[in-house]
C-alpha cells in the first residue's frame, strides 16, 4: 500500500489509493438486477434427508462410544501395573487427556444430531408455512 498526502494542508496520508473510475470497492452495492453475493440458486432439500443425517451422527456417536470406552480399562490396569514409574503417571495424564477429548468429541456429535433435527423441523415448519399463506392466494385468481 502506498500512503499519499491529501491535501495542501497535509491532513495526514490516505491509507490507500483511490480506485480507478469505474473501478468498484468491495463495499459498494450489487449493480442494478444483479443478485447479491452469496445469494445463488434456492436451497431445495429432500424431505427427510436433514433427519436421516441426524440419525448417522447418532450411529457415529454409538459406533465411536463403544471402542472408546473400551480404553479405559487396560489403561488404568497398566498404570497401576507400573505404579512407582513415571510411565505410570504419563499413561494416567494421557488417559486423562484422552477422556477429556472423547468427552468433547461425543458432545459435538451429539450437537451436530441435535441440530440437524431442529433444523429440519424449522426447514419443513417454514416449508409448510409458506404453502398455507400461499395456498390462500392460489384460490384468488
């Protein structure tokens, strides 16, 4: 970036150069008939998908569940198998730390289940809502 003075009366440096004309800044609003970014197609989806993607997260959930817990155990066999080392107390810290990370990966999990649900009840609720206030207008032609 180079600074340019503004001015005679030396108001301080412009924090950029001017843009060109006809040049448009990225604050500058969408042209005339053209759609804002971000905005593209509309957003369809298929009923029941956002629900069956909340029952795969649940699946997950139970499929990681299972093998994780079955950690613990031989884990907390061999630090007292080795108590007196300082093995021992690494494996309890990593232990430690391993459960903490289950702990907040099992959350996000069930995060994830829980708001996909609400959103295909939101999905399908708005969905729905729009065809009634519609369907009233349908029938006035």
């Amino acid at each position: 970036m180079s600074k340019e003075t503004a001015g005679k009366g030396g108001d301080g440096p412009l924090p950029y150069l001017p843009l060109p004309p006809g040049a448009r800044g990225p604050l500058d609003p969408p042209l005339l008939g053209a759609a804002p970014p971000g905005i593209g197609p509309r957003l369809a989806i298929a009923e029941g998908v956002l629900k069956k993607a909340a029952g795969v997260a649940d699946e997950v959930f139970d499929a990681f569940h299972g093998p994780v817990t079955a950690v613990h155990t031989p884990a907390t066999k061999a630090a007292r198998e080795l108590a007196g080392w300082d093995s021992s107390e690494a494996l309890k810290t990593s232990l430690k730390n391993w459960e903490q990370q289950v702990k907040a990966a099992e959350g996000w999990l069930t995060r994830i289940a829980e708001s996909l649900r609400g959103a295909s009840h939101t999905y399908t609720g708005t969905d729905q809502g729009i065809e009634q206030q519609f369907s009233a207008l349908r029938g006035l032609k």
